[in-house]
C-alpha cells in the first residue's frame, strides 16, 4: 500500500516542463511516481531520459506507443508518414543502446494499491492498447471492451493528451494529460493520486523552454 503517487505522463521530449514538474513534486511528499509512457518522442529526448533514469525512489515506469517507435526506429515499413518516421528516427538518433533498451523493455501496465483509492490500473492508451484513445466524449459503448477483462476499479491513461475523470460502467477512468505536449492546457499536466483525485496543472514558461530548443536545434 503507498499512500501518495504522482503520475507522469507523455513527457514528449520536453524537459522544461519536466523540470517543472518534479520540483512541484518533490513537495507533495510522494512514494511513488508512474511514468506513463511516450518519455522521448519530442524535442529534448536524452535530456529527459536522463531526468528519468536519474530519479531516485520508487519509480514506475510504462511503455507508450512512440517509446516503441522510437526504440524500434519505426518507419515506412511500419506505414507511417514520412514525418513520423523521421521524427522517430531522429529521436532514437539521440539516445544511448541503454536508454533504447531501456524504452524497449518497459511494461505496459502497473497496478498500484493506493491508500484511500485501492487497486488503480496504469496504462499508456487504453488496457488493451498503447495506441488505443479514451477521450471525454467517447462514447461508453466503445470503452466497454475495452475495459471488460479490468479487475481493477480505477484506470489512469493518457496518449490523448487532455485530462479527464470520468465513470464508465462503473470503473473511475482518469486520463493524467500531458506534462510536454498540452492539447488544450498552457501547462504541464499530471495527476496526482491519494486519497484523493487530484488533477494537476504546472505553470511553466513555455516561450522560455521554446527558446532553448529552438538555440539547441541551431547550434547543436
Ligand atoms: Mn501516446
């Protein structure tokens, strides 16, 4: 049983908001945090692997559909769009074999019993799928197989990249948003749970971050 868990997801390659983030964290007094996959796919990747791979504590991490892409230098073969691909490719580009092989080998679920909340189910897309969307509004006929094999009472997914709490068919399905790749939000989004839900925004300034890739990406 933990007590207090922040969950970290699509960190995208953004370690502003990271950075941003883990401070904010470190003062809520956490046992755990998930990391809930597409770590790398972004701008910055082996700054936030390293971020990752350096934090100390009990730390949970699950794969996301680009750390497979990524991991795996997904391409054409694969069906993707020409920019996917090159995205893809340029990112695993910039991470160590470890850092690759550590992308690779990441489960793709975590079950934490939390004080207050009991069984909560971690996954990147939705349980049966890393690349698999449960938005706000889609529609509790087309999530119901998604979830009927859940034993767990509560879902925490992300991919989609806006946060939501919502019930359907009985399970409490929360989506933790995106730390470095907001849809709708200006901040750096997560979730943190126990005993309560709580859905977390971390301002950050973004124009700041953007500078710094956009110097990083001109000289190197
Ligand atoms: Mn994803």
């Amino acid at each position: 049983m933990v007590k207090r868990v922040a969950a970290i997801y699509d960190i995208h390659g953004n370690a502003s908001a990271l950075d941003a983030v883990l401070s904010e964290i470190e003062n809520c007094h956490v046992d755990a945090i998930v990391v809930g996959g597409d770590l790398a796919w972004g701008p910055q990747p082996a700054l936030v692997m390293e971020r990752i791979l350096s934090l100390s504590g009990n730390v949970y991490s699950i794969r996301g559909n680009a750390d497979r892409e990524v991991a795996g230098r997904y391409g054409a073969e694969q069906g993707l769009d020409d920019w996917i691909a090159e995205i893809n490719q340029w990112c695993s580009d910039q991470l160590t074999e470890p850092q690759k092989e550590f992308l690779q080998n990441l489960p793709e679920s975590v079950t934490l019993n939390i004080d207050g909340l009991g069984q909560v189910l971690f996954v990147h897309g939705s349980p049966r799928s890393d690349e698999e969307a449960i938005r706000k509004d889609t529609p509790d006929s087309e999530i119901a197989p998604m979830i009927d094999s859940v034993s767990q009472d509560i879902i925490v997914c992300g991919h989609t990249h806006i946060q939501f709490d919502r019930t359907v068919l009985g399970k409490r399905i929360i989506n933790a948003g995106s730390v470095g790749l907001q849809s709708a939000a200006r901040g750096a989004c997560w979730l943190l749970l126990g005993p309560d839900i709580d859905l977390r925004e971390t301002q950050y300034d973004y124009r700041h971050a953007a500078d710094q890739i956009r110097l990083w990406c001109t000289h190197g």
